[in-house]
C-alpha cells in the first residue's frame, strides 16, 4: 500500500492570504472579493475543508498572488469568518499579520434583506447592525430589527 502524500498550497512572492476562513466559505469570500474569470491576473490557490489544529477541525484558505487586502475588505471578510487572519506577504515572507475584528455594530457593509427598511427605500441612511452572534453569523437591522442570516448574499 503506498503512503498518501500531504499536498500543500504553494507560496506566494506577493500578496495576501487569507487562512482559518470559516470552513465551507472561501467560494463567498472569493465572490466578495470580485474574483471571477474577468479579474484574474495572478495566481490564486484555494484550500477548502483543510485540517485545522488552531479552529479544531476543518477551515478553508485562500492565497492570492499579486493584491492587497484594504481594511473595508477585512472587515466584510469578518462577516462571514469572524476567525480569520489575513497575511500580507512581500518577496515570500509575512510583512503583516493581522486576525479580522468583528465589532458589536456593523455600518455600511451589508444591506438589508427587509425591502421595505428604511435603509431600502432610497433613504441617506447608512445601514447598520448589531451582531447577534458570530456562530452562526446573524446581524439584527438596528432601523427595522429584520435577524440578516444570508450574509454573503446582502453585502454590499
């Protein structure tokens, strides 16, 4: 019988990755960060339902050559994985290291899925929600109090 090899992701010279992302939503991540066949210029590697000591079980993770992550990504990031830590990496090696923050209020990230919210009807309001809790992710509407469950699908 013959021994089964580890397979890992391959480094990256420059760019970002993004590990202990919730398993089962490096797809939406990668949606959130409007990577699709138009935008690929670099190469990206995707690691999903991969053993995790830290997390205690599975996590997916994503490494993108060539594109640094802005703090307003981060924070949509910490949306769908509350535990993830982003690396910013130059000529091989970390030069940032950071775990995403999830704050108690959420401004101006998602939208509401209630369409007759007040942030819906072409109001200047800048939505805005409570995190209920991070597992699963659920945010309560602070203007209609509608509990947002499909995260990915309401970002903005």
């Amino acid at each position: 019988m013959e021994q089964a090899k580890e397979v890992r992701l391959t480094p990256i010279r420059n760019g970002t990755v993004i590990d202990h992302i919730t398993c089962g939503q490096a797809l939406n991540v990668m949606k959130l960060l409007g990577v699709n066949e138009n935008t690929v210029c670099s190469s990206i590697s995707i690691g999903m339902h991969v053993s995790s000591k830290e997390l205690g079980g599975w996590k997916d993770i994503i490494k993108i050559e060539d594109r640094e992550l802005g703090e307003n990504t981060a924070d949509k990031i910490a949306l769908i994985a509350p535990d993830a830590t982003i690396s910013i990496i130059r000529d091989y090696s970390v030069a940032v290291k950071y775990k995403v923050k999830l704050e108690d209020k959420v401004y101006g990230l998602a939208r509401c899925s209630n369409p007759n919210c007040i942030t819906n009807k072409g109001e200047p309001v800048i939505p805005e929600f409570s995190v209920v809790s991070k597992y699963p992710m659920q945010l309560r509407c602070c203007y209609c109090d509608r509990i947002l469950i499909d995260i990915p699908g309401h970002l903005m």
